[in-house]
C-alpha cells in the first residue's frame, strides 16, 4: 500500500479523537514510506497515530499522545507523525511562553508600587541582578546554556532602552512615551519577522490576511489606551516640580512604571536640581521626547535579533531557555556599567535601601516574563509570539489598577478599556489563527 497514494489513510487532522484504523499486515509487504522490502530482520511496525505500516528505520520515534486515549504513555510513531506532533507541541509550548509574558510583564512592577525609585538608575541596577538570578534558574531547567556575545549586544539594547524612560517622562510624559515606544516595538519586531530584516529568514504563515489584521488591530487597542484618564491622588502639588510631574501624568494610563516614578516623587528625598533634559526649551524638549521615545521603541524591537540568528544556525530541537543566560548577563553587565559610571559621577548615588528587595523582586519577575517572551519569539516568530507577548501585559496591568489599586475608574474609562481589549482579544485570535 502506498503511503504517498492513498492519503485517505493519513491523519485528518493533528488532534484527532480517536485512534486511526490499522492497515491489516496482509496486505503491507514494504515500508510505507522508504519502500524496503519486509523481512525477518528488516521488521514492520504500525504508526499508532496514523495506523500505516513503516520499517524500523522510518518508525523509530516515539511521542505523546493523550488526546488517543494512550495515558500519556509514548506510543510508535512514523517520521511524519512525529514531525506533526512535534510541531504542534513546540507551538503550545510558544503561546504558554507568550501568556507567561503576559502575565508577568503586567505584573512585575507592582512589589514596587509604593517604594521610592528617584531616578530609577540604582532601581535598574538592583533589578538586573534579579534578572540574573532568574537566568541562572533557567539554565539549571534547561541544562544548557550558550555565552554567545551577540546575546550581550540583545541584552544591552534593551537595557539602552530602559535607560531612555527616564528623560522620556521628563520630556513627554510617561502616557506618550508609553504609547509610542509601545508601538514602534509591536511595528519594528513584526516588520522584522514579515520582511526579513538584520540577516533573519522571512517568516511566513498560512493566512498573511489574518497575520495583518492581527497585527492592525493590536496596534489600534494600544492607541486606545492613549485616551484611558487614570484616578491619581487627587492631593494638590505643594511645589513647583511636583505640580510639573503631576501635569505630565495627567492623561498617562496605569501601566508600569507610572506609579514607580509617582512615588519615586513622593515618598523620597526632596526633589533635586533639574536634570539635563529639562533644561531643554520648548518645543524642543518635546521634539526631543517624540525622538528618544522612537528610539526606545525600535530598541525594543530589535534586541531579540541575535537571539533569533542565533536559532537560525541551531538545530530545529534547540533549547529555547539556552540564550537566556548570555541575554540576561548583557543587561545586567550594562547596568553595572551604567551605575558604577553614575556612583562615581555622583557622589553619593541616589539609593533607597527600603527598596533594594521589592526592586529585586521586581526583577525576577521582569526575568520570568522575558523568559516566556523569549521562547514565544523562537518558536512562534516576531509575527505571531513578539507581537502576543509585547501587548498581552496591557491587559494584566489594566486589570491591576481596576481590581486591586482603584486607578481606573468611571464608565468612560471602562468603555474604552473593554473596546481596548475588544481589538487586543481579536489582533491576538487572528494571529494565533494565520499560523
């Protein structure tokens, strides 16, 4: 019987519910696939997903099954099966990376809520070393890790991109700033994986309709966070500086570090001579703002780029975990840099010791959701993963300032949060569907 001929007897779908009809050995004298003659030592064995009949050389893989009621117990499968199992595993394990990323990027600030940060430079340094902690326990999940220096590079730019939030709310605000960096990341990583750029190989998926659509209406419900007006304190600004950073979060939404710099404000030394940025005029300070938050944006995008290289000179079974380490060594050793610069340059440095744990915290978090972030990227691409895992943290933190912190309030807020995540449900389903 023809393997290639009769594709009636090849599984319909990947999961399906019940067990496939077997070929009767009578009627099988060669190998489905390679064609070799069945002999005493050359044996047949019957795919128990498929139910085609295989030599041992086309059949020597074995897989889960449990959807064919085999208990979770490996089973025979021949190369094809195998390879469609494997597929469709990788792809489960992407989007619970992608969920993963979700959950933790839209929670990882909230130990810091209410601990002064200043001007965040000795937070970010603390919170490296918790990212770096969390590398370590991933290389001890995996088993293996690789120090590769382009992964230094990936974990720098986004450290780059980290420091640029500072003189972004200075500049813009952090409801601007939020907004552009934020879609000019979901653009630049999706138009990488799309076009190709930086050496990596075109992604392409079944449905580039959907993969479109998918991608359009992410973009649309962030734009829609934009018009969201936070519930802050209510408590007039004392000083002059304070009344400036109250009127840069006045139409700022509830989403990360929004809160860190409030009370970075609030609950620490009293506020210090103005920074560089601030001494720019207007308008151009605000040019300057637009520009940097641009910037952060596309860094953001591209700092996953030596990762994806890396996985294109890998085998196809390559551990998703094994680059964590090297990635997470870059922004930490950048970090380092930047705050053993700024101790020097300031004297003394601007440290909080009441939060050094929470910002440690913070970083572990930050470590598992870029964790998630990362294995979604390499198993479902800068098309569907990137894009996923990058918006999916804006619904998590909403769901923070309604539930728990109150900031989100009033029916013209929630009408514009649920039409937000109206288009937020429906970019993530078309994407999950083009592939």
């Amino acid at each position: 019987m023809d393997y290639e001929e009769d594709s009636s007897l090849k599984p319909d779908a990947t999961f399906t519910n019940s067990r496939p009809k077997w070929v009767d050995d009578s009627n099988v004298t060669c190998c489905s696939k390679c064609k070799s003659q069945f002999t005493l030592l050359n044996r047949r064995h019957h795919c128990r997903r498929c139910g085609l009949v295989f030599c041992q050389k086309c059949s020597s893989n074995t897989a889960k099954i449990p959807q064919l009621n085999y208990n979770f117990v490996p089973v025979r499968v021949c190369d094809g099966c195998y390879q469609e199992v494997e597929m469709v595993s990788q792809a489960i394990l992407g989007y619970i990376g992608a969920i993963i990323a979700s959950v933790f990027f839209g929670s990882n600030y909230v130990p810091v809520k209410n601990f002064p940060t200043g001007n965040g430079i000795a937070f970010a340094w603390v919170m490296s070393v918790g990212t770096l902690c969390t590398a370590y326990v991933a290389m001890f999940i995996s088993g293996s890790y690789i120090f590769d220096p382009w992964g230094l590079l990936g974990g720098s730019l986004w450290s780059v991109g980290n420091l640029c939030v500072i003189p972004i709310v200075k500049t813009i605000g952090l409801g601007l700033g939020l907004l552009l960096w934020s879609c000019t990341s979901l653009v630049t990583g999706f138009l990488i994986g799309k076009f190709g750029a930086f050496g990596l190989d075109k992604q392409s998926v079944a449905h580039p309709v959907l993969n479109w659509l998918g991608f359009s209406a992410i973009v649309v419900a962030i734009l829609f966070f934009f018009f969201i007006k936070p519930t802050l304190n209510k408590e007039e600004p004392t000083t002059p500086s304070k009344k400036r950073l109250s009127q840069r979060y006045e139409y700022s939404p509830i989403v990360d570090e929004q809160q860190i710099s409030i009370n970075s404000t609030e609950n620490s030394a009293p506020v210090e001579g103005q920074m560089i940025f601030e001494k720019i005029p207007e308008p151009y300070n605000k040019i300057f703002g637009v520009m940097l938050s641009v910037f952060s944006g596309v860094l953001y995008g591209v700092n996953m780029v030596p990762m994806q290289l890396w996985k294109q000179q890998q085998p196809s079974d390559v551990n998703p975990l094994s680059f964590i380490f090297c990635h997470f060594s870059g922004i930490f050793l950048f970090n380092t840099a930047v705050f053993f610069v700024y101790s020097i340059i300031k004297r003394p440095p601007q440290v909080f010791p009441q939060t050094m744990l929470p910002s440690f915290i913070s970083g572990v978090l930050w470590g598992v959701a870029n964790c998630g972030l990362m294995v979604a990227t390499q198993i479902l691409g800068y098309t569907i993963g990137f894009p996923i895992g990058s918006s999916g943290p804006m619904v998590v933190s909403s769901l923070w300032s309604v539930l728990l912190f109150k900031e989100i309030q009033g029916t013209k807020n929630l009408l514009i949060l649920l039409i937000s995540f109206i288009f937020l449900g429906a970019g993530i389903t078309c994407l999950s569907l083009s592939s």
